[in-house]
C-alpha cells in the first residue's frame, strides 16, 4: 500500500510517499480502506515547528480519515465489510474524564495516522458513518467537528437564545457556526477578509466583524450584545486573541480555548480583566466516542453537511499541506485516498 510519511527535516515538502506491505486485522481489529483524511492545524503545526507537544518524526500524519471495511478480525460481529466508518482523533478515550495518558496514542506525533490507503484499527476506535454524509464529509468529523460539539456542550451547555462567538472561518470555527444555529443560539463571527462576510453570513452567522477594520473587535462585539457580553467565546486564536474574548465575554459567561492559531503573545493574557469577568475558562480536547456519537446523531436529525474548501488527490498531499497553511481556506481542507 502507498503511505505518507514525515521525516527527520521538519518541513512539509519533507514530506515522502512510500510503499508498504499490507497488515491484516487481529482478534477484535479492522481493516480500513481509507477514502479520505482531512487536515487540521496540528498537522502542519507538526511539519513545520510550530507543534507545542513533542512529536516523533517518521510516522505517517493525519488524525483525521474515513473509509470502508475490507475486512475483520475474529471476534468482530458487529461490523462487516462495506461498512462506512470513521475514526476517533483519541482512539483510547471512550467515556468519561480524559485519560492522563491521552498523549501517549496521538495520531501523526507518536503513532502512524491516516494519511495511507489501508489501516488497521480496534473496533473500538471507530464509529459508523452518518448516512448523509459523503467519505469526504465524515473525514472533517473526528477533530474539528467534534471539538466545536464539546465546547458548545461543556458543563453548562449552549441554549436557546445564547449569543456565541467564533474566530474565523477554519473547520473548528465554521462547525461551531453550524452547530450553535441548530441549538438556537444567536452567532458573532470574526474575519480578516471582507469577500468572507458574506459566505460567513450565508452559514447563518447573524453579525460579522473584520478584525482588520475593528481591532478591537471583542469590544465590538459587546456592543452588539446591548454591552452585555457574548455567554460563549468558541477561543481558537490562542496568546493573540485572547484579551479580546475578555473584552467580549459577559459576567460569568463561557470562553472554550481550543487552539494556538495566533502563535505566542508579546502583551501576556490580562489576567486582572479575565478575573474581573469571572468567566468560566474551559480547555478543549478534542473529545471522547460517547460525545462523537451524539454529534454524529445531531447532524444527522439537523442533516448538518460540513464545509469543505477544496479536495485534493492523494499524491498531491504536500499541495493539500501548503493549501490549509497559506490561511486563504474557508472550512476544511480533504485529501481523497
């Protein structure tokens, strides 16, 4: 089988396809043909120096694919060939509190991804595909969708009426867009680039704020909630956008950090203002299977289809690496396998 694989030179053109033998599925396994991977910002973090957690060259990348069953391992009854399936960015956290050896099983850092056209895998670590949605599709689902599901469904979940808001127009962001519109909730976008406004409204967004013509656009966004503040801030930005969630939170309200896309800060977080708002600060990983399986069950009632900015061929994935690093994508970007 063909497999794409990092190297040693931390680049993305480094970056080398190779063939190798075929493994086949043992007791409780199976086998996977991938039909598709789709790319999250940790991917070409990791290509490119900028991955904050350690990380082992060599091994093939991508957290996030879908694809078929080809076949089954013994003691596998529940799943067949032809099924349609796709994986779990935390293959080992099922229910529950995050395991405290989450790291040890990352995909792309410490152990092979997706980006192959075959893969075995547990049982465990897969989830049927919902049926509205092409390979393509399910392959945007395990991070980033699941990622938006678990911020908007924390310990004091999204409701009806609540005015959320979301940093740009990548996978993480475009899905919680989508997902706070099915459960009711009034969105505020942010973008840097004016011909996105309007497909930003297209999704459902209710207002839209360029951060290049507003800087101070957490300030902005109070005001568009009366002065009252956004209940949930949908954080991807990281050191450089987080003093204006602050700005934009309301009294006791909800800021969910998930990612470092903004890189480091020369100011520092403020942290006096983030105390003053008595905010709820919630760290986001991603999520377990339990919260995988509801997501896919509520786009599948919401007939919810990702946004997917372009798909590339298999062969040409370093091109599909350069395309999500440039930032002119708008949703997620899909390598077909």
């Amino acid at each position: 089988m063909k497999s794409w694989r990092s190297s040693e030179t931390i680049q993305i053109d480094s970056l080398r396809l190779t063939e190798e033998p075929r493994t086949s599925p043992q007791r409780g396994e199976v086998l996977i043909r991938v039909r598709a991977v789709s790319l999250n910002f940790r991917d070409v973090a990791m290509l490119s120096g900028r991955y904050p957690q350690p990380y082992q060259p060599g091994l093939i990348p991508c957290s996030d694919g879908a694809g078929e069953v080809v076949e089954v391992g013994e003691g596998v009854d529940e799943l067949q060939p032809g099924d349609r399936v796709m994986g779990l960015f935390h293959l080992r956290w099922f229910e529950g509190p995050i395991p405290q050896d989450i790291g040890q099983s990352a995909y792309g850092s410490q152990i092979d991804g997706w980006l192959c056209e075959y893969k075995v895998i547990s049982r465990e670590s897969i989830v049927p595909i919902p049926n509205h949605l092409s390979f393509e599709q399910a392959a945007t689902l395990p991070c980033a969708a699941t990622t938006a599901w678990n911020a908007l469904n924390g310990l004091t979940p999204t409701m009806i009426g609540d005015t959320v808001l979301v940093q740009g127009s990548g996978g993480v962001s475009l899905f919680a867009l989508q997902l706070a519109k099915a459960l009711g909730a009034r969105v505020i976008a942010t973008t840097s680039q004016t011909d996105k406004e309007r497909r930003l409204k297209a999704l459902g967004a209710d207002e839209v704020i360029n951060y290049r013509q507003e800087p101070e656009w957490g300030v902005k966004a109070k005001k568009l909630t009366g002065g009252l503040g956004v209940d949930r801030v949908i954080e991807v930005g990281g050191a450089n956008t987080f003093n204006q969630s602050i700005k934009a939170i309301k009294l006791g309200g909800k800021i969910d950090s998930i990612g470092f896309l903004s890189g480091q800060s020369d100011e520092g977080i403020d942290f006096y203002q983030l105390f003053a708002t008595r905010a709820e600060l919630r760290m986001i990983q991603v999520g377990n299977r339990a919260l995988v399986k509801t997501l896919c069950q509520a786009m599948a009632a919401r007939q919810i289809e990702p946004v997917i900015d372009r798909v590339f061929a298999f062969e040409d994935a370093r091109a599909a690496f350069h395309h999500l690093d440039s930032g002119h994508h708008f949703g997620k970007t899909v390598i077909r396998c």
